[in-house]
C-alpha cells in the first residue's frame, strides 16, 4: 500500500512540474497578436505589461504567462526561481503565422499554471512569485528579466 501511495504522489507531482514543451501551430494569435482565451473561464492571462505586478486568481483557476520568444536564436524564457508550492508549470512554444513556414521566426512562450493543489488537503492560497531570464541554457547572464506574484484567493 506504501508503495502504491509513494507512486501515485510521484506521479502527480511529476505532472504538475513537466516542462512539456511542444510546438502548436494551431493555437495562433489574432491580428493584434493576442491568443484566444474561450476555453479558460477561470483564467488569469499574465503578459509583457505586467511585468512586476501582482495578479489574483480564485483557488482552482488557471494563470496563463504570455511572453514573446524565438528560440532559433539560442535565448528562450527560463524560469529562474518559484516556490515549491507553486511550482514550474507547463510550458509549450507557440510559432508566430509565417507565410512560408519561414524557419527562424518568432513566436511566444507560454507557461501554464493550475491553482487547484495537486494533493488532498494541500492548498495553494497565498502569494506565489515567479521570476524568469530570457537568456541562452547554461548562461547565467540575461537579455532581460520578468517578474510577477499570483495571490491566490481561498474559495468561498
């Protein structure tokens, strides 16, 4: 019993911190480059302008990180620190529509969050800061930095 316990809480701890990153060319931004939100109800969308703030979410909601990448340059968002709690997320790069297919165009790197806990009896209420560098794998220095809170709010 142990056993299937000690599996089953490592496997869901697994699935909340994989960085799952895949490329989805159908998940496109509209012509003011923002991406359809319809099926995330109960979703907080954090991008480039609220760089430094603090956004709030009902416990059981999604936040949603937007930031513009490409990859082909060898720089990508990596996140940097995060609370255990909170954790990484999962993280997909979305391609910018390109006539062509062009190779070497940009997109956006989008990091996803679930606010619901992972584990019975575990809460995620509270503030989460999350800090990220655009920068190569491996090189401590940054293009640039980006930082923000989610305070999440207690169900009522």
């Amino acid at each position: 019993m142990r056993s299937f316990l000690f599996l089953a809480s490592t496997l869901a701890l697994a699935a909340c911190s994989a960085d799952a990153t895949d490329v989805a060319p159908n998940d496109s931004p509209n012509e003011s480059g923002e991406f359809s939100e319809a099926a995330h109800s109960n979703a907080v969308v954090v991008s480039n302008a609220d760089n430094g703030k603090t956004v709030s979410i009902v416990e059981g909601g999604e936040v949603i990180l937007k930031l513009k990448s490409n990859p082909t340059t060898g720089y990508d968002w990596q996140i940097v620190t995060t609370d255990r709690t909170f954790g990484y997320g999962q993280t997909r790069y979305v391609r910018d529509p390109v006539p062509g297919d062009l190779m070497g165009a940009g997109g956006t790197r989008i990091f996803t969050w679930q606010t619901a806990a992972p584990i019975p009896g575990m809460s995620m209420v509270g503030k989460h800061t999350v800090t990220l560098a655009y920068s190569r794998s491996g090189d401590p220095s940054a293009l640039r930095s980006f930082e923000f809170t989610v305070d999440v709010i207690a169900r009522r």
